[in-house]
C-alpha cells in the first residue's frame, strides 16, 4: 500500500486492503461495519476526526476523535490527514497515520466516509487496486424516512436536511465497486461478506502463492 503523501511508507502490505462503505445515514453501514469488525479481525477501523458535537452514547477516539475547528484546520495544514470533508455543516477526515500504522501491521482498514472522501482516496493512493469501494442503498426514499424518524435523533428540521443530503450521496452511487441495497440486515451482511471474501482470493492478495504453484507443477 502507498499513499501519496508526506507520509509515504513502503512498508505496507501489498496484500491489504482498504474497504471503503458509503451510503445516506439511515441505511445501515454503521451497524454492517460494526458487525464487520466484530466477525472479521483482520479489519481495523479508521476512526475518523470530526469538529461535530458527540451524540449522546459516542465515545472520543472510539467512534471519533472529536476536535475543535482550530485542531482540525492544524490537522489539515500538517498534512496529517489523508482525506478531509464538510458533511452536513461539520468536518470530518481521515488520519493518516492510523491508517498507514494498521496496513503496516497487516490489517484491512475499514472507512466509513462519504463520496467527497472516496475521491480523495482513490487521487491519494498509488495503487488503485488496494481500494474496494461499496455503496448501501436503503430500499427506498420512504423507508429511509422512517429509519430516520424511528432512530429519534433529530428534529424535524435536520430530518428533512438529512434526506435533503441523503439525494445527493446516493446520486454517488456509480463510483462505486460494489452496490448493496439494504433490504435486510443480514442478507445484505452476508453480501458484503462475499464481497470482503471475494476481495481476499485476489491472485495479488494471496501470500506465497507463486511457491505454491511452482510446488505443485514439480509434485
Ligand atoms: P455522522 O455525523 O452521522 O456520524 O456522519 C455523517 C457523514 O460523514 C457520514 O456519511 C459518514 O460516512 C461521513 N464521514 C464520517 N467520517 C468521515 C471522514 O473521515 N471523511 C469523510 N469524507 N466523510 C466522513
């Protein structure tokens, strides 16, 4: 893995990878991604930066590591984060050093980002096969409506904002590797497991396959 920036390390693994799961908030990536993590432990999760106030429940530095605009705009002028984007009047970034550290300890890293981030990434690194990207798709516009109002999180007005936003992510949807619709949890969990399964048997992922080969023609 390289990534195109000050902190450019050879030491990465070739055979990692970086999953990317986008989709609008509703449809569900943060509970396939925590599912992910808790199944599969060659994943690790880029905890991203952001200058949005905690929910009620979210932990700093386990869900986010939550700074001030002031740390943020410091971040980005030291060349400390890998990606960076205003979502929904907030910032949010990727720090580069969390990510370089997991691919150098061979860990996938996983991300839970936005488009704007994903256009980042794929700019930012050398080798464009080392980023898998996925996009959720909730079953439809109404559906996402009613997630939204049955997590209770907003006010009516940032509800509307959300589906407002939620349009435009999902207009993203063709820059993406992979589409899931999230029609059921469990289904769509299994289809995102193929896809991280599928991802692992790439030629080019597999340890001393070369060896194995050779051994097998001379057996
Ligand atoms: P929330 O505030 O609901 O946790 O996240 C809002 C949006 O910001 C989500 O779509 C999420 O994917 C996106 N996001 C979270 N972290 C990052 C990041 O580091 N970079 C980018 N580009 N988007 C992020």
């Amino acid at each position: 893995m390289s990534i195109n920036n000050n902190n450019n390390n050879n030491n990465n693994n070739n055979e990692c990878f970086m999953l990317v799961l986008s989709s609008p908030s509703g449809a569900g990536k943060t509970a396939l991604a925590n599912k992910l993590l808790e199944i599969d432990n060659s994943f690790k999760l880029s905890v991203s930066v952001t200058t949005r106030t905690p929910r009620k429940g979210e932990i700093n530095g386990e869900d986010y590591f939550f700074v001030s605009n002031e740390e943020f705009s410091r971040m980005i002028k030291n060349n400390e984060l890998l990606e960076f984007a205003n979502v929904f009047s907030n910032k949010y970034g990727t720090k580069t050093e969390l990510v370089n550290n997991a691919l150098i300890n061979g860990k996938n890293v996983l991300f839970d980002i936005d488009w704007q981030g994903v256009k980042q990434l794929k700019d930012n690194l050398k080798i464009s096969d080392q980023l898998v990207t996925v996009f959720i798709l909730p079953p439809s516009l109404s559906e996402l409506n009613r997630r939204l109002k049955n997590r209770a999180l907003d006010s009516e007005e940032t509800l509307k904002k959300r589906m407002l936003e939620a349009e435009k992510e999902i207009s993203h949807w063709v820059d993406y590797d992979y589409v899931i619709i999230n029609d059921d949890f469990e289904k769509c969990f299994n289809k995102l497991n193929s896809i991280v399964n599928a991802e692992k048997l790439k030629k080019f992922r597999q340890k001393n396959l070369e060896k194995f080969t050779t051994f097998l023609k001379f057996k």
